[in-house]
C-alpha cells in the first residue's frame, strides 16, 4: 500500500479541542474483529484524550454500501475509534474489540498538501 496523507475533520465528539481537521498519515488496513475492516492511521500531532496520548486512529466507513477503500482513496463518512495499546500494523494481524474504544464520527479526505 502507496502512504497515503489524509485530512480528517471531526465532527463528534463536540467537545474535541484539539487540531481540527487532523492530519494523519495511512498506515494499513486491517481485518476487524467481525467481518469488518479499518483503516489504520497515525496522526501528524499526537493529542491527548484524559491521560492518554492518541497516535493511532482506526477509521471506518460509517455508512452501509461504503467500502474501505472509499475511505482510503477518496472522501467518507467515518466512524473514528481511538488505539488504545500498542498495535502491529500487519495486514495479516485481525483486531479485537480490545485493541480501540469508539471515540468519534467524521470525514476523511486526501490531503492536497
């Protein structure tokens, strides 16, 4: 997978004070714990969520019929799940619902920087 640079408005949580749109780097896709899959993605600056610093963010498509590579090469609609350990990003390697915590919705985009 070519690295990919993306801009990710957030829309939700309200109360998010941080950068808005983030930048983020693409990192992999990984297989989810369902049949699902999310886009993994480091952040440019890593922000605090309480006392934990976010690096990482899984992203999915948010709406039915949007396919992860919509998210990947073009705009979408996503829910935005924070890591919350370390991960491996290898595309073999599925995620469990331990690995991330649901923390938001929002767009992504390709970045044109």
């Amino acid at each position: 997978m070519t690295k990919q640079e993306h801009v990710l408005e957030v829309y939700e949580p309200y109360d998010y004070q941080g950068d808005n749109p983030i930048h983020a780097a693409g990192v992999s896709v990984l297989p989810g714990p369902m049949r699902d899959e999310y886009y993994l993605v480091q952040v440019e600056n890593p922000f605090q969520i309480g006392a934990a610093e976010v690096e990482l963010l899984l992203i999915q498509p948010r709406y039915n019929g949007d396919k992860i590579d919509r998210a990947v090469s073009s705009t979408c609609t996503v829910n935005i799940s924070r890591v919350i350990h370390a991960l491996n990003p290898d595309p073999g390697e599925r995620l469990s619902f331990e690995d991330f915590v649901r923390w938001g919705v929002g767009k992504i985009s390709l970045s044109s920087f």
